[in-house]
C-alpha cells in the first residue's frame, strides 16, 4: 500500500484506506480492483512515468505482457524482484517432483516473455542441469528431437500444444518418444485440458505438470498431482477469489474472478488487487502429504477460451480441442472457417495413426463432429508431418483460424 501510494497513478484513489486496518477484509476491499483496461488505456508514458516506480539501483530487465490483445505493455523489474522471482520459478521443479541433479530440455520461447529465460535460470537454483533449446524458432524441432536422444533430459517444458508438434514429428520420423528420457513434463502458458493431458503422457511416457504464473506477478504455483489444482505460493502472493461485482470472496469451490497482490515483485510495479481475468475455484490446503500441502488449490474454469459462431451456432476453440485429443486414432488437426459460394465451411484438417484407413476415419470423425456440435465439417486427411511443419515456426500453433470473407 505504502509503494502504491508513492505512484501519481493511485493519487486520489488510496487516501481513504487506513494502513494500520488492512488485516480488516472490509477495509482491504477498499482498495479498488486493478483489470487490464485500465492499464490499457495509459499511453506508455503514463504507465512508465505515473505507474512504475524506478529503484534506487535500477531496472534488471523488462518483460512482456503476456496478452495477445492490443499493444502489450513491458515491466520493467528490479533486482530485488529477480532474486524473489527466481524463487517462484525455482519451486516448480520441486513441486512437481523433479529432483536435484535431473536435466531439463527447455523449450519455452527464450526472449522477452519471460517464463522460458527465467524457468531456465531458476533451474540452477533448483540443482538441475538445463538445456536452453527455445521454441522451434530458435532450435529447429527436429534438433530438438536429436538433443533429447543425446543429452536425455529428464525433464521437459514448453507449451502443451509444442509438446504435442514434437511428439507428431516424433511419430513422422519413426522415433519413439514414449521410450525415451523424459519422465517429467512442465507445460504453462495455454489451457492444459484433461484430453491434452492425456495425450502429451502417452505420446512421451511421462508424468505432465502444469505451472501457473503472470507477468504482473511472477510464477505463482505449480501442480503437485496432475489436474489437482495449482499450489499457489500464498506466502510470495495475496490472492482472492470473488464474486462478478468484486465486492465479496466465493466459496470454496464456487467460481469466481482470481485477483492478486505481489507481495515481493512489486517494487517497480506495484500491482494491487490485479484482477488477471482468470476465473477460478480454490480450496483450503489438505492432507500434508508433501511440503506443498500447505499452499491453497486454485484451478481454472477454463471459461475465456475463444469461439467461432458458424451457422448460428457457438463453437468453442477449447471443448473442440478435447474432443478431437479424445479421438485415440487422431495425432493432430486444424480448423478452417472459409466462405464457399456465400456459405459458411468448416474445414477440418486431421492427421492419424499410421495404417488407419483414411477414407473410413473421415466419415467416422465427420459425423461424429456433427452429432456433438451440430455442424458437418469437410474433414481432410493430412500426411503425418504435415502440421507439424506448418506449425513449426509458431509460439502457439495456431490450430483455428477464420478464414472467413
């Protein structure tokens, strides 16, 4: 509150909140909720000279908003916010079970989004040997691939979707992931639903963690137990669970809008109340079966994914994905909405098992679209690989496109 209160940005808007009072839940929801249209609508120069506060010993770094809307804003971060950061990053490894002395084939974007350099970094904090490999764009998949055979990593992170290019190119190559080194994968960043899951451990024979942070704040949790929920580091960051107006929490299992305070990452950004637009239930720690067990569980309702409306009808881009990750003979697909002669096309593009009868899986897939989301798609059969190299050159593969004129 004191730092915030330093910022020409919350002049006017903290003077009535009493500091000696804020262990008070109704003097705490005092403080207004900060969302991202509001930083959104500062010009650079309002958000760098009225927001951000410079440290005596300067900035460290900068890194990037992680939104795909609009123009992103960069935070600058101390050295102070580094060395707590680091912290942060470095319990995922622990939470998720990774011992001192594994190895780690990063695969997350090296640049200035930060998950990827700072999950690198924190794993010499943690005792593990790392890899900086970067996505596709950095160390092409199919190098990739040669330096999990060489090195045999233990560890593997990156985004699901990449983890499923590589295990499809994998496949297109003859190579057998499944059998390999890694025992333990590290996904953040995207929506990780159950059939991803699912297929990501099949596809490499290993155990899959999701890890949970934000710009704003840092790495905030990590799971312990697969789908369980993310351990969030409730002694590095404040987080509420509340109701659509903000004004009250929701109870334990209840969704509601995740919103946060950085209790050690704030002191060129002092983030209050963040509200990240997440929605989320939480509860309580349970049965102290690991060090983690004394974190609350928060985990998403995956209820921002994106949608397409064809033909009157509300497509949803995630309740899509995990149905086709359902379909045990599909290896990969991709969406297309065209215009053909003024009418509305779904295109919808599928790799598969080897030897499986294309003409056969096609129809099969086609109806069985239909028949759960009410509209026929074209369904093509693509060679193995094919994807694989089209996404190759993508952060997120970019698995929906409207196409649409």
């Amino acid at each position: 509150m004191e730092q915030a209160r330093r910022a020409p940005f919350y002049a006017g808007k903290l003077d009535q909140i009493e500091l000696h009072k804020l262990d008070d839940p109704d003097e705490w929801r005092k403080i207004p909720v900060l969302t991202k249209d509001m930083l959104r609508g500062l010009s650079d120069g309002d958000f760098y000279r009225g927001f951000c506060l410079e440290p005596a010993d300067g900035i460290a770094e900068y890194w990037r908003s992680g939104g795909t809307t609009g123009t992103p804003l960069f935070y600058p971060r101390s050295f102070e916010d580094i060395q707590f950061a680091m912290t942060g990053f470095a319990r995922v490894y622990a939470c998720a079970g990774c011992m001192r002395g594994g190895r780690v084939h990063v695969s997350f974007p090296l640049g200035i989004h930060p998950v990827g350099q700072m999950l690198a970094r924190s794993a010499t904090v943690a005792g593990i040997a790392v890899n900086w490999a970067g996505s596709g764009t950095t160390t092409p998949s199919l190098m990739q691939l040669e330096l999990i055979d060489r090195l045999r990593p233990t560890i593997w992170t990156g985004m699901s979707s990449y983890g499923l290019h590589l295990a499809n190119l994998a496949e297109a190559r003859g190579l057998d992931l499944a059998s390999g080194p890694v025992e333990t994968i590290l996904c953040s960043a995207e929506p990780l639903s159950d059939a991803k899951r699912a297929k990501l451990a099949q596809h490499w024979g290993a155990q899959v963690r999701d890890t949970f942070g934000m710009t704003e704040a840092g790495m905030m949790g990590a799971e312990c137990g697969a789908g369980d929920g993310f351990r969030i580091w409730t002694d590095m960051f404040f987080i509420e669970v509340l109701d659509e107006e903000f004004r009250a929490p929701v109870a334990e299992g209840e969704v509601g809008h995740l919103v946060v305070t950085p209790l050690w990452t704030n002191n060129v950004t002092p983030f209050l109340r963040w509200s990240s637009g997440d929605l989320v239930t939480w509860r309580q720690g349970d049965d102290g079966s690991s060090p983690f067990s004394v974190f609350p569980l928060v985990k998403h309702a995956h209820r921002t994914a994106g949608f397409f409306k064809i033909r009157g009808i509300n497509f949803n881009h995630s309740e899509f994905e995990d149905f086709m990750f359902r379909i045990p003979v599909v290896n990969d697909f991709k969406v297309e909405l065209a215009t053909v002669q003024d009418r509305e096309i779904l295109r919808l593009m599928v790799e598969i098992k080897r030897d499986a009868d294309a003409a056969s899986v096609a129809g099969r897939i086609a109806e069985q679209v239909r028949a759960v989301f009410e509209v026929r798609p074209d369904v093509e059969v693509l060679p193995i690989g094919t994807l694989a190299k089209e996404f190759e050159g993508s952060i997120k593969a970019p698995r929906f496109l409207d196409r649409r004129t």
